[in-house]
C-alpha cells in the first residue's frame, strides 16, 4: 500500500473522523478521556465538577495552575491571564473556557478562590478550582508538573479537547499574543474574524521605546494600570508622592519592607485586599532604568 496517498489518506481522514465517538478527544489523542483523571473539584462558586467530563471535554480550554498565598511569580501571572481574557472578550464562557487549579487546596476553600478571583479582576468564563489534596496532587502530575509548589513554573496549559491537542506555553507573554494564539490554536474552523484578528495590528501598543518602559511593561503593566486601580493602584505621581529610597527598596522587595513592620507598605497592602505585590528580581541597572521610566512618565504628566 501506498504510504502517502493523499486520496487513501483523505479517504482514512474521513474514515476516522466517522469513527468518531460522539464528543471526546478523538481516538489517535493521547489526551482524552483516558489520560486525564476525571476527578471531583469545587468552583469557586461552590459548584461540583467533574475535571474531564464537565470542564475539558468538547472545549477549548486553558488551565493553570495557582495558589493563594502565592507572593512570587503567581501573581503576574494571574494578573497577565485577566488582560487575556480582556484580549478573548465574549468568547469566554462560550467557546473558550479559563481554568485555574490551587496547588494549595486544603488551604484554598471556594470562599479564598473568590476573593483571589475579585482581586484579579476575572470575569465569567474564568473558573478557580479547588478539591482533595490527592486529586489535585494527580492532576498536577497528568500535567507533567511535580516542582514543589513554590517553584512552580508560570506556565498554561491550552488544550482543545475536539482535536486532542495541547500545549504548554509562558503565562507571562504579551497578553494580546497570548490571546491570539489562545483564539485560534489548533482550530481548523477559525475563520480569522475572531475579535481579537480583527483589530489587526493598528490596536497594537507601539513597540516599547526604551529599557524602562519595556521592563514595566513586561514586570509590572499587568497589575499597574494607567488611569485607576487594577490589581495594584495606579501609579500615575508615585516618583512625587514617595521617598524616592522607599520606592526603591519596595519595588526591589515588598515582602521585606511588610515583613519590616513598615507602616505605608502595610497600609498599602491592607487596601489591596492582601494580594502581596511580588519581588521584582530586577537587577539595580534594570531597577534604575524603571525608576527612570517612573519619573518620566510623571514628569510628563506633570508638563500636560
Ligand atoms: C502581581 C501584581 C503586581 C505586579 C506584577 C507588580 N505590582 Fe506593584 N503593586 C501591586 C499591589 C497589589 C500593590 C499594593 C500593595 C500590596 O498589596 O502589596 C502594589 C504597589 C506598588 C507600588 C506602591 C504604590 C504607592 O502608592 O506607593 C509601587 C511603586 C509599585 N507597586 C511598583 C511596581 C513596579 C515598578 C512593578 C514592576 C517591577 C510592579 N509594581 C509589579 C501589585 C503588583
């Protein structure tokens, strides 16, 4: 026989896609039914759920997984993830569906995800996950990660469970990529016309001028919005309202200024609902290119 027929393998294509059971990843995937562990979660709604049978099959989905006392990385990550489903628009809750899992889940009740997800803006479509420790402990596991929990890596998860495919990525890249390659990923019937194609590339921000600016776009935009809080507040005059070796030293490292007792960090903190901005790991040239930006930006504002 002819191993590359194109008209045996048409002919085999539709064979198979006839074969198919009705709903399902299709039977070649390794990535159906069989694979992941069809376990019972609690959404953050206190909603029962089954992993496989009621928030992957038949979807088009994208999991992480998170905690809530996470103070490192998770939280730009979670924060990046709000800005895709900003970027996804409707189509979240519809055809795409946002997951995210507690790596801590005896210490995430429904009640903790909730105010995580409010923290972090999500909107419907964007589901946080709890249940027992061993099952979320497999689920990890199917997942491929077994780091402990606080050297878990900021990665997502895309799955398309009508093609049987997935695939891992950075949670951190540019959100309207992200959205992007969420949108369209692996879907022979995308027609290009989704909202997120078709605001073409005049929606796109300018490319980033200079270091700073391309830091805090990549470290810090998720959770500092212009022109009003988001997850963090918004940063238009801080270079005049702070001290400018307390600004320094909180962006460097929050946690040691809280952990100091310090009055204005813990204040800052009580009125952000206790979501602890993470350290930054910016080297002092790379802090120092911020801290310009900073001062730019409200030097600027300040001239307008
Ligand atoms: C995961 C979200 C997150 C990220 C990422 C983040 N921040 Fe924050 N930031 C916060 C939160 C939340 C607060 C409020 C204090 C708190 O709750 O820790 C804050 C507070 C601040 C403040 C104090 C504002 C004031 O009024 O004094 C500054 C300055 C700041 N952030 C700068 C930065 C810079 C610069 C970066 C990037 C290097 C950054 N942040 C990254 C969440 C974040």
């Amino acid at each position: 026989m002819p191993a590359h027929s194109p008209r045996r393998a048409l002919a085999g294509l539709a064979l198979a896609l006839a074969a198919l059971p009705a709903g399902g990843a299709p039977p070649g995937s390794p990535w159906g039914a069989a694979y992941f562990p069809d376990v019972e979660l609690t959404t953050h709604e206190g909603r029962r759920v089954r992993f496989y049978a009621d928030l992957v099959r038949d979807r088009r989905v994208v999991v992480s997984f998170i905690y809530t006392r996470c103070t490192q990385i998770c939280g730009l990550a979670t924060a990046n993830l709000a800005r895709v489903q900003r970027e996804l628009g409707e189509r979240v809750g519809k055809d795409i569906h946002l997951y995210s899992v507690s790596l801590e889940p005896e210490h995430d009740t429904p009640e903790r995800l909730r105010a995580f997800a409010a923290a972090f803006r999500a909107r419907p479509g964007w589901t946080f996950l709890t249940g027992r420790a061993e099952d979320v402990a497999l689920l990890r596991k199917k997942f491929g990660d077994l780091a402990p929990i606080e050297e878990h890596a900021p990665v997502i998860e895309i799955g398309n469970d009508v093609t049987g495919q997935w695939w891992r990525t950075s949670a951190l890249d540019n959100p309207r990529y992200l959205a992007t390659v969420i949108a369209g990923f692996m879907d022979p019937a995308w027609d290009g016309r989704s909202q997120v194609a078709a605001r073409g590339y005049r929606a796109a921000p300018p490319v980033a001028a200079g270091k700073g600016q391309a830091l805090f776009r990549q470290r810090c935009a998720a959770c500092h919005v212009p022109g009003g809080d988001s997850v963090g507040p918004d940063l238009a005059g801080v270079t005049r309202r702070r001290d400018p070796a307390w600004l320094a030293r909180w962006i460097r490292s929050p946690g040691t200024l809280i952990d100091g007792g310090d009055p204005l960090a813990l204040e800052l903190l009580e009125r952000h609902g206790g979501i602890a901005m993470p350290p930054s790991d910016l080297s002092a040239s790379e802090l120092d290119a911020v801290l310009a930006y900073l001062r730019s930006q409200d030097r600027q504002a300040a001239e307008r």
